[in-house]
C-alpha cells in the first residue's frame, strides 16, 4: 500500500518491517482524540483563512463522519496505514476525496501525537480522580461503622497496642487523599497545548495556537515547540502517581489477605471477591486483593520502562517516543480497575468484631497502659518501662496476662498501684482514652 509519506522513496517496503514500526494496533485507543484534535486543528486553518470556507466545512463534515464510524465501531484500522492518525487520515480521504490531504497543513504527527496523548490523559486523570473519590467515600462510611471496633494495632506485625478499627481504615483514608491530590495537581502540567509545535520548529503559516488550545479545552499552550513535541514528563508523572497510589492499594491488599487467613479471621470477603481452588475445596481465596498487589508491579514497570526510553534521547521527536503508549494505556486500565475492585470488596466486606476484640484481649498490647499509668503516679517512665517489662516477663513464664495479675501483688509491686488498673488495661480504655 502506498505510503502517506512514501514521495522520497523508491524502495519497497516490507510488511514485517512495517510492522515492527507500526502502533496501530494500540494508538487506535486515542482515535477519538485523534478525531477531535484534527477538527479543532482545521477550524483554525479556516478562522485563519489558511483554507478557504468550503475546504475547511468539507474537512468537518468528513471528519464527522469518520467520528460517527468510530463511534458505531464501524472504523477498519489497518497496518499498512501505520498509526491513528495516517489510519484517519486515510479515512478522511476515502470519505471526501483530495481535499482531505488539506487537513494535515501546519501540522505535523508530532504535534498530532502528543496533542492527542494530552488530551487521552486529561479525560483520564478526572476518571481517576472520581475513582480515588468514591473509594474514600466507602473507606469513610466503613471507618465510621468501626469507631468504636477495637483490634489490635501492630508494629513489627505484632500486637503493639489496640487501636480502633476505624482509625485503621482512616489512615487508608489519608494515603488516598493524598493520591487524589497528586494527581488533581498534575492536571495543570497534563493541559496544556503543544498543537501548532509542528514537527519541532514550529511553522511559516499564520496559525493561531490560543485557539486551537480553546477548542480543544486546554488551559495553555507550550511555550517552546521543541519542548512541546518530546515532552512526556506528564505521562511520566502519571506513572509515578499511579505507583505510588499501587503501592497504597497493595500495602492495604496485604492486610486485606492476612486478615482473611486462618490465623486472623478479622474479615470475611464476600463471594463475589474471592474465588476456590480446583483441587482443596474448602479454598476460598482472596485473589482480587492478590492481583491488586500483583498488579503493582506492572504500574512501577511501565514507570521505569518510560523513565528508561526517555533517558538520553536528544531533541526533539525520537520514534523512540512511540514507546510511551502501552505504557500508560496499561497503567489507566490497571489502575481504574484496581480502584473499582477495592472499593467494591471493602464496601462488601464482613468485618468479625468479636474476634478483632478477643484478639487484644489474650496480650500484652495494654503494656504501654500500665507503664503510662505508673508514670502518672510520679515514677520516671524509663523505670515504669523497666517495671512493666519485669511483669510482661513474669506473665510469659506463667501463661497469664497483666490483666489477671492479683491486686495484692500488683501493691507488691508499687503500692501505689489501685483497683482502677483493671479498667486502664482493658483495652476499650485504652482506645477511648487516646479519642
Ligand atoms: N506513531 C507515532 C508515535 O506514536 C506518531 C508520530 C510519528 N512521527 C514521526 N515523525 N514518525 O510517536
């Protein structure tokens, strides 16, 4: 097939080198950007009088047209055409003719591409956004069923001291709070214009760049066309955000599995969130958390791959740079979901309170009570540690708990020890106290 670009060529191309440079088969996905780009694109052209009013309304209706195949899925993209927007070039073409080869003046796939990826992550992002937001809703209203749930909170993975089961889920809360922050910052970096940049220089014909900037809805343009061109730092840093907000969904995950096992019993997922095994059919696996934390590691890989392609590429456009896609379709996709599952299995999960209580009942993570006690009463709290770390000693030896030590040898122990000391270790107290 012939080439949009093929006047300097004399040679034959061969199908299996063309499709090794092609990227249809996965910028198809910015095709609507694509479309929309080119529209805002020729109605410059025609405001700027570059094309006379009835190229520029044959332009429109033919690019409608195009928009209208796509949206019925309708569009056959092939990969002789190469990429999305020599496929839609085509397209334009087959629908109006030689007129269509008007629409690419002042322009160049460059300004094309990265035009189109700005826009594909402004629309996502918001996606994210709204995802981020309605998980911290459920993280929200869960927290508020489980204030006054008590379970133990770890250090080192061990009972450290009871915490509330909503104060827990809050600071899940915070860490996505912070996500959706990261990545309502970034907006202002995601949008802003590079259409008119050209193929790097910029270009001889009176283009008007604000427009094209407003019709499209970005809020500003690139200053430096070189820079507008090869800049991907707002998909780098959409990768970024997407790690760390994977890390956060991972870490959460872990919990998630250890919670569900034998050991914890802590929650239970519903069906709909887990799954069985073929062999062992008691199984019931917490497999959507699993791959939560799986998945992880394909978001920081996309981020270290892209970091990696941009790292010494010289100015401007590099085909390099065609490499930035799979990356960043993969991360949405990963991460939109990632977000809906979780939602979903902590909105549904059951929560067992007895045995998240029980559990801060039969430890020692009301040490730290009895040792702040005895420094209310006026002993250095380096010597209550001391004290305290004696008992905890003593109860391991005999198999009971600072809660079941007689009154009469804690007044062995310090005199100034009073009945009340039952009610400071229990662990509800404990939690009540540090409201
Ligand atoms: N498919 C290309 C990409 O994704 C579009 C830009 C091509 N530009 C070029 N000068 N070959 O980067």
């Amino acid at each position: 097939m012939e080439k949009l670009w093929g006047g300097r060529f004399q040679g034959k191309s061969e199908a299996w080198i063309d499709e090794f440079g092609a990227s249809i088969s996965f910028d198809k996905n910015l095709a609507k950007q694509d479309i929309a780009g080119s529209l805002a694109h020729v109605k410059m052209l025609g405001k700027c009088g570059i094309l006379n009013s009835e190229d520029t309304q044959e332009i429109i209706r033919g690019l409608n047209i195009v928009a209208e195949k796509l949206n019925k899925g309708e569009l056959q993209f092939t990969l002789a055409n190469e990429d999305v927007h020599l496929n839609i070039e085509k397209m334009l073409h087959e629908e109006i003719g030689p007129v269509a080869g008007k629409l690419h003046t002042a322009r160049s796939r460059n300004d094309q591409v990265a035009t189109d990826m700005h826009l594909y992550l402004k629309e996502t992002v918001q996606n994210v956004i709204e995802k981020i937001h309605h998980f911290r809703e459920v993280l929200v209203s869960k927290a508020e069923e489980h204030v006054e749930t008590i379970m133990p909170g770890y250090t080192h993975l061990q009972h450290a001291q009871p915490i509330s089961f909503g104060h827990h889920l809050m600071a899940y809360y915070n860490m996505l709070s912070r996500d959706q922050q990261r990545f309502e910052e970034s907006v202002k970096r995601i949008d802003i214009s590079p259409l008119g940049c050209a193929a790097l220089a910029g270009t001889t014909f009176p283009i008007d760049r604000e427009y094209t900037a407003e019709l499209l809805g970005f809020s500003s343009i690139y200053d430096n066309s070189l820079d507008g061109v090869s800049d991907r730092d707002f998909i780098l840093e959409f990768l970024s955000d997407s790690s760390i907000l994977m890390m956060h969904l991972s870490r959460f995950c872990e919990e998630i599995i250890l919670w569900c096992s034998h050991e914890f019993q802590f929650i239970e997922l519903t069906d709909t969130f887990s799954t069985g095994s073929s062999i062992m059919p008691q199984k019931k696996n917490p497999d959507m958390a699993e791959l939560i934390r799986g998945k992880s590691g394909r978001v920081y890989g996309n981020l270290f791959g892209l970091l990696t392609v941009l790292k010494g590429l010289p100015l401007a456009y590099n085909k390099d740079l065609q490499e930035d896609k799979e990356g960043m379709f993969d991360t949405a996709h990963t991460i939109l979901t990632s977000l809906d599952i979780i939602a979903g299995m902590i909105n549904t999960m059951n929560v067992n309170k007895e045995i998240m209580t029980k559990s801060t009942q039969k430890d020692f993570s009301n040490a730290t009570e009895l040792a702040d006690y005895l420094a209310n009463k006026g002993i250095p709290f380096r010597e209550a540690h001391e004290i305290v770390g004696k008992l905890v000693l003593a109860c391991t030896q005999k198999g009971i708990y600072l809660q079941d030590i007689s009154i009469s040898d804690y007044q062995a122990i310090s005199p100034l020890i009073e009945q009340d000391i039952y009610d400071t270790l229990s662990s509800h107290t404990a939690v009540v106290r540090r409201h």
